[in-house]
C-alpha cells in the first residue's frame, strides 16, 4: 500500500513570495486607477485614491499624448533604445569573447578586470566632464547619447558574455579550425548563434535600462532641437506649482507599453542567459 506524502509549505518563503508580489501589483493598480481618473475624483482620503474611477474614460490618456508630443517622442527613445541594444550585441559579445578565450592572457585579464571596473563608477562623478565634452565633440545630441550608453553597459554585458562563453567547448571551435573556418567566420557561425540566450538577456537589459533613463538626455541632449525621448517629455507633468498625476500615469503607462512587449517576447531566454553568463 503506497504512503502519501505530505508536503510542508515553506511558510517563510511564502510570506516573502506573497509581500514581493503586493509591492509589484499596487503601484501598478495605483498607476493604472489614477490614470483612467478625472482630477475632480482625486481626494486626500487613502479611500478616495484607491478607489476605481467612477467612470473609465481615456481622456487622460489623449491629453498626455498631445502634452509629450507622443509620436515623436516614442521614436527618438525606439531609434535610441534599438540601436543602443544593436550595438552593444555586436560589440560586448566580440569584447566578451575575446576576453573568454584568452583568460591566461595577463594582458586581457587585465582589459577584463579594467572594463568591469566601471560597474562601480557612478554617473554622478562622471556627468559634468562628459557634458563638456560631448559638447565640445559636437555629440551633444542622440548620437552622443547612443554612443555613452554603449559605453556604460559594457562592463555589466562584457561580464555576462565572458562568463556564459565559458559554458562553450572550445572543441566547437577547434573542429571548425580544422574545417578550414578562419576565427571571425567561427565566431560568426558557430559562437554568435549559440549565444541566443545572452543576446536576449543583453537586450532586455540594455533596453531597460536605456528606455527609463531620465538623466543622461537631460545633461546631453539640453542644448539639441528635437531630441525630446519620452521620459524627458513626461517632466512636463511636473511644474512649481505641483504634478498633474492623472496625466503623468497615463503616460507612464503608455511608455510601458512598449517595453513591456519587448521583455515578454524575450523572456524566455533571460533566465537561462544570466544563470549561465553568472558563471565565471
């Protein structure tokens, strides 16, 4: 006669699953009820606010769009986001895999350790001499931008290209020398294909990160026409006198529309990609 087995519920991790999921949902309920309200709805009562509108109306959703000049707005931070993702693909995967496969090296062991250095210098220390610069270079505009996000996500992407290379066999490799394959065409045509699950994490990372960043466009692009991306356009919601919030997360929501279609369709390769690009 088979014996169940009960299993014990992991109370404590329970609890802390349960308090994770609350602090997601409610700022999103929050941000979604506000958004669909009318300023007239608003209260300083706690009840007032968590309420649901009295009536679902995408009023507010049209007005933000014609505040933050929506449409152009999306496409200077999509060409941004997308070509920053493009190149840091391209880029930190051969910075990664030439730094993988020649760890004995002193030399590229001390390129590694000097790249990945610079996850530990802030922004701050660094925004004033790039302003400068950028504006003497002539690339106080979106291409400056793209450039500095390169940049400042390389030390986090080249770690997690060096570290997921290490989980593939050099003998892939080796046979395809044999074959005749030269070290660019391997890499090519062997290696890149393999690393489907890194590039999906590098981009969702990358494209996060660039997406939701409010500070490197102000300080870069101040002085440029028609740089506008949509987090700099949504400080309109935010005046002297207060913030129009009904407004303000009606745009957040449209701005997280996007890039939440963006992670979900890549989703599925984040997990494997930073467990294994984890590894050193």
């Amino acid at each position: 006669m088979k014996t169940k087995v009960r299993e014990k519920a992991n109370w404590p991790v329970t609890i802390l699953l349960i308090l994770g999921l609350i602090t997601v949902v409610f700022p999103l309920y929050m941000t979604i009820v506000i958004a669909f309200k009318q300023p007239t709805e608003m209260t300083n009562s706690v009840a007032g606010i968590l309420s649901l509108p009295e009536k679902f109306s995408f009023a507010n959703f049209r007005e933000a769009m014609e505040v933050t000049d929506f449409w152009h707005s999306l496409g200077n931070s999509v060409l941004i986001t997308v070509i920053t993702v493009v190149l840091a693909i391209v880029i930190h995967s051969l910075l990664g895999y030439a730094i993988a496969r020649n760890k004995r090296s002193k030399f590229y062991k001390f390129i590694y350790l000097y790249v990945v250095s610079g996850m530990f210098v802030p922004f701050a220390i660094l925004m004033m001499p790039l302003v400068k610069q950028t504006a003497e270079m002539g690339l106080d505009n979106k291409v400056g931008v793209i450039i500095l996000y390169t940049v400042f996500y390389m030390p986090m992407n080249v770690l997690l290209y060096s570290g997921y290379l290490t989980n593939i066999p050099m003998a892939l490799e080796e046979a395809a020398c044999v074959d005749g394959a030269s070290t660019w065409k391997t890499y090519w045509k062997i290696i890149f294909p393999i690393m489907k699950p890194m590039h999906a994490t590098v981009a969702v990372l990358t494209a996060l990160g660039t997406w939701n960043d409010v500070m490197t466009p102000l300080v870069i692009m101040s002085g440029s026409t028609g740089g506008t991306t949509l987090p700099l356009a949504q400080l309109n919601f935010q005046t002297q006198f207060g913030t129009n919030y009904n407004l303000a997360f009606a745009s957040y929501l449209l701005a997280l529309l996007p890039i939440l279609l963006f992670y979900l369709i890549c989703q599925k390769h984040i997990l494997n990609g930073v467990v294994n690009g984890a590894v050193k």
